[in-house]
C-alpha cells in the first residue's frame, strides 16, 4: 500500500530569503500532520517508510505523522515538485507514506487509478496498485485518529 499525504496547512510566505520552500506549517497544520499520523496508524497501516518533500512545510508534516507510526522521515528530492512515480519511490520499501504537494500528489493518483482527485491540505489517500482505497479529508483524519 501506498499512502499520499499532502502537507498540512502553511504559512503564505516565508520570512527571509528561503522563498516557497521555507514555509513553515500553522499551527492547523501541525494539528493535521499530528491528526494523519494518528489516523494511519488506528486504520491499522504497517509502514516500513516514510518519504518526504525536503521543502519545510512537507518536511515537519512527514515529522510530524511520523511520531504517530514509530517512523523517521526520510527526505527524497523526487518529491520536492513535479511529476513523480509513487511505486519507483516505494519499490523495494514495502508499504510506504510519501508527503509532498499539490499537484503533484493528485496527478499521481490519476496515473496510478484513473480516478480524478483533489488532494487537501492535510489530506491523505491510499493506493494498492491501480485501486484507490481511500480519500480522506483532514476533518475526517481528525475523528478516525
């Protein structure tokens, strides 16, 4: 299994120079990272991996989740931005969480299952194969969690 989850919600801008990449989450979005990690965890997900955007925002959501599943983050550069093969980034790793963007993440999830999505900030979806398992919202993760 495959599980996509879009960073929480963050900062408009990043002070200092850093730009884009260094926007840091909200206070609602550490609640969704916390929220996500607690939920993958009650649906009962066996995770060897977890690999993140090394933009900020990604970074402490993937953090953040990961407390929750007894887990490192992992930063991979093939998920900062851009178009990605979830199963190249999970081969060999068993069941995987990738963290990282819009909209990047739900491209994905079309490629993989045909199915036409909108990945929420804070949300999380779960593939197996050509199969989406599951789309949930941030609201959602909060009350499975």
């Amino acid at each position: 299994m495959i599980w996509l989850l879009r960073h929480g919600d963050a900062e408009d801008d990043a002070p200092g120079a850093g730009g884009d990449a260094e926007r840091r989450l909200t206070e609602k979005g550490r609640r969704q990272a916390r929220a996500a990690g607690k939920a993958v965890n009650a649906l009962g997900a066996d995770l060897e991996a977890c690999l993140a955007s090394p933009k900020v925002r990604a970074l402490e959501t993937a953090e953040l989740a990961c407390k929750a599943l007894d887990l490192e983050a992992e930063l991979d550069d093939r998920l900062r931005g851009g178009g990605f093969d979830p199963n190249d980034l999970a081969a060999g790793r068993g069941d995987v969480l990738l963290v990282g963007h819009e909209p990047d993440l739900s491209d994905a999830i079309v490629a993989l299952t045909g199915a036409r999505v909108k990945l929420r900030k804070g949300g999380l979806a779960a593939l197996e194969g050509r199969l989406l398992h599951a789309l949930l919202t941030p609201v959602q993760l909060r009350r499975i969690g």
